[in-house]
C-alpha cells in the first residue's frame, strides 16, 4: 500500500470553538497524530506592562488577563501587591473580595457551560446559559460599575462598599439560577447526545494530571482533592463552610460535572460570607495612589476558576514593580494537557476535549 | 420505550410561553445604573488643575491643557479605559464618572474631549 503524507488541518484563529488559539492537527485519516500548539494571537505583554504603572494603576490592567474571570486574576495581584507594600486589607474588604471572587467563579463556569454546549452542536444550552450569565454582569455593574471589567480591588480592600441591596439582588439572581441549574442538568448534563460526546473521552488519570500541571476542575476531576481554598487558605475562605467538589473518572464529562457542581458550591460560599461579613471599613486609608513598595519578594497562588492564578512579584523602594510573573492556569492546560489528550484521538473529539479542559486563549498568550 | 422519556422534550414547550430575554435594543435600552463608569464630566469651576486625574490614568489618556487661564484635564477618550481611578482621585470631586456610554463617532476626532467639550453633559 502506498504511504500517504499526513493531512495538517488549521484549528483555530478563526475557528467557531477554539477561540483565539491556534493548534495544527496532523491527521491520518480520522485519528490526529500529532498536535501543534502555536499560542500567541493574543499576546499582549501584560508582565512588561505592569513594570511601567504603578501599584495602583496595574489594578484595571490584570483584569485583562482573562476576560471571563477578571476577579480571580485580581484577587491574586492585590494579594501578592498587598504583601510587597506591606499593608493589610481591613476584615469588611477580605469577605467583599471573597464574595465577587465567587460571583466571578459562577459567571466563568456559567459561560464554560454555554460555550461547551454551543461547540457540541446543542444550542439552546448556550442561549440559556448566556442568559443567566446577565443577571450576574448586571450585579457586576451596579456594585463595580463596569459590566465586564470590574476594577475593583485594590491593593488594601475594595474601591467601594456593597450597595445595601446587595443581599436580595444575589438571593433573586441565586433563586433563578438554582431553577435553571435544573435545566441544565436536564438539557446538557442528562441529555444523551452530550454524553456521548464527552464521556470516556479525553480521560486523565490522577499522576498523569500532576505531571502535566493541571490545576483546578481539571485536576478534582481525577479524584484529587486539591483546592488552595483549603490548602493554603487566603483572604478569608478558612472561616467560611464548603466541600471540594471532586469526580472519579477524569474524562471530559467529569471535568464539566466538576464545574456544574461548583456553581452550587459557590452559591453556598457567597450566602455563607454574606451572614458572616462585618461592618466597618471596606478598604485600608494607608494605601495611597503612589505608595512605595518595600525592597521585598513574594509569590502568592490563588484558586481562579480554571485553576491556580499565581503571581511572582518583586519590589524594590519604587512605586511599580520591578519584576511581575503571572501563573495562568489555562498555560498548561492548553499547552500541555491538549497536546497530550488529543493525541490519537479522533478529529470529532477535539472540541469536546479542548472546551472540556476550559482554556482561555487570553490567559495563555497574556 | 418509556413513556416518560419520549414525553421528556415536550417539557421545554413552556419556553414558548415566556418572555424573551433579549431586549430590542434601540427601543429598550436597558436602565442605566448608579455609579456606572461611563464617560466622564468635568465641573470647571471647582477644578483646581493639579494634574493628580492625568498622573493617576494607567492609559495616559489625559493631558492638562491651558484653558480660561488655568489648567484643566483635557481626555482622549479612545485612549481611555473607563476604570474610573480619575474620578476617584480628583480631590476636589471636579471630575466624575457619568452613565453616559453612546460616545461613538466617525472620526477619531470626535474621541478627543477637550475641557469645554468635557464640562457638557447630554
């Protein structure tokens, strides 16, 4: 028989589900060989960036990192800003940040489940999800002032207190969403066609997971219970009652169970804080627009929706930074861990297996 | 088969029933909120020019001009990132965030918001 050159199909920049990512698929026939990843389409140099402004000023720039989840990314500067400045957020600022932080968990998760059903070919889980992704923005807007970019933490707090109606605003945005968290158990989760694409496909076993350095839903999805919340508690999730949700298998369809349950997991964190949180300041009056930093080096991680959001940064006298490294969760996964699934998969899956890992292109090139 | 099963589809019927979610958007815009971030507002009056909005803008969007001798915050709003850290740092509270978002124009011109420009709101 004669020997036939490999097909290289293009997924992606411009491809409906791969976003702004680009990956060249060798193929043989039906069966991908081999996959190249080429990120880069969005690079944005956000770690020279952040040299040039200040403490203060690098706030609204990390919320572009990754645009579906901007507090996660924020959450983890101001922590690793806070510790180089040497100044501490007051107990109010702590469970405000805890709170949008979750709200930002629940929104990327959300947005996952519509994104993943569109690329599936199922849309009315996409409309639907899309749908109660507003409610969320709408709060976003009334207590940060910005739809999808809130800028809203700084280093020593927040930049204004929880409206008074905050309360009710979440309890009818949560009644709605723990209806609709039925439908989509009903029209993506049980629906057969979703299981069919994703179940035993894209499997990870536990160590294969660590080597690759998945973190986040896509680890809990192989059995481990690996949660910074838990783990290395910051801001204030250790005076705060949740479990780690975690799933047995490790295929595509346990990843995105992962995600499901955690929407509800955030939803009891978020009630829970707002009974526990407390009055008085909501932000430290030491930290003015150009405080200096002391000569000091720290690296903080924090649990972001897709995994662990790490920032290296080192100060010296000034008031910018004179080195900052940012940790994206979705590097690995997209770089790492999507080669290696892919990889004598077939080119029906690739979808599946890429969405199932959660990735933003955004988050990868930086 | 199972009944129920077969019936299952038929449950999202009640969706024909609801309102849409969508909006149509010329017609009913959603309200705007309270302390949005949109473009911003000057008060010339109470402005007292000391550059603090033009050295705290992480886009360097604003640039103090001469205007009615003395100086005043000048915005480019195509460089502008709508954080608000401007508004929040004006210690007199000259400047403010409004919820005024339909600031498109035709040419690049129509971005650039000179004091005067900046002082009126729509």
């Amino acid at each position: 028989m004669m020997d036939l050159p490999f097909f290289t199909v293009p997924f992606g920049p411009c491809h409906p589900s791969s976003g702004h990512f680009h990956a060249s698929l060798k193929l043989d026939g039906e069966r991908v060989v081999e996959v190249i990843p080429d990120p880069g389409y969005l690079h944005r140099g956000f770690e020279k960036l952040m040299e040039y402004r200040t403490f203060l000023q690098n706030s609204p720039l990390v919320d572009r990192i990754c645009i579906l989840d901007p507090f996660a990314a924020e959450l983890g500067y101001v922590n690793a800003a806070e510790r180089v400045l040497e100044i501490e957020a007051p107990e109010r600022g702590k469970f405000i940040r805890t709170i949008m932080a979750e709200l930002g968990r629940i929104l990327s998760h959300i947005t996952w489940i519509g994104v993943t059903s569109m690329v599936l070919g199922l849309d009315s889980g996409c409309k639907i999800a899309w749908g109660d992704r507003e409610p969320i923005i709408r709060i976003n807007e009334k207590v940060t002032g910005g739809r999808i970019y809130p800028c809203y933490f700084i280093p020593g707090g927040v930049r204004r207190d929880l409206p008074g109606t905050f309360p009710e605003m979440i309890e009818n945005v949560f009644d709605r969403l723990e209806k609709n968290i039925e439908q989509y158990d009903f029209l993506v989760f049980n629906n057969e066609s979703f299981r069919l694409r994703m179940e035993n496909v894209g499997t990870l076993k536990t160590q294969e997971a660590i080597d690759l350095g998945a973190t986040g839903p896509n680890l809990r999805a192989t059995g481990l219970k690996a949660d910074l919340r838990k783990d290395d508690p910051y801001e204030v999730y250790d005076q705060l009652n949740f479990d780690t949700v975690t799933q047995k298998k490790g295929d595509a369809f346990s990843r995105g169970l992962c995600r499901r349950f955690e929407i509800e997991e955030s939803m009891k964190i978020i009630r829970d804080a707002l009974q526990k949180i407390p009055g008085g300041d909501f932000k430290n009056k030491d930290f003015k627009p150009f405080t200096k930093a002391k000569e000091k080096e720290t690296y903080f991680c924090c649990e972001s929706a897709r995994g662990e959001q790490c920032y290296h940064m080192v100060g010296n006298g000034t008031n910018k930074p004179y080195r900052a490294k940012v940790r994206g969760p979705s590097f690995s996964h997209t770089l790492e861990e999507f080669p290696y699934l892919a990889k004598n998969s077939y080119i029906a899956d690739i979808p599946a297996i890429y969405w199932s890992l959660d990735p933003c292109p955004a988050d990868v090139d930086r | 088969m199972d009944l129920k099963k077969l019936l299952q589809p038929f449950k999202l019927e009640k969706n024909l029933y609801k309102k849409p979610m969508t909006l149509v958007f010329p017609k009913e815009a959603l309200p705007p909120v309270e302390n949005y971030r949109g473009r911003q507002l000057l008060n010339i009056e109470t402005c007292v020019g000391c550059g603090m909005c033009s050295r705290v803008c992480p886009n360097d969007a604003i640039v103090m001009v001469e205007f009615n001798d003395k100086k005043c915050p000048q915005i480019h709003l195509g460089k502008c990132c709508f954080c608000g850290l401007c508004a929040e740092n004006c210690p007199t509270g000259a400047l403010e965030m409004t919820s005024e978002i339909f600031i498109a124009g035709y040419d690049r011109s129509f971005a650039l918001y000179d004091p005067e420009k900046l002082s009126k709101s729509e």
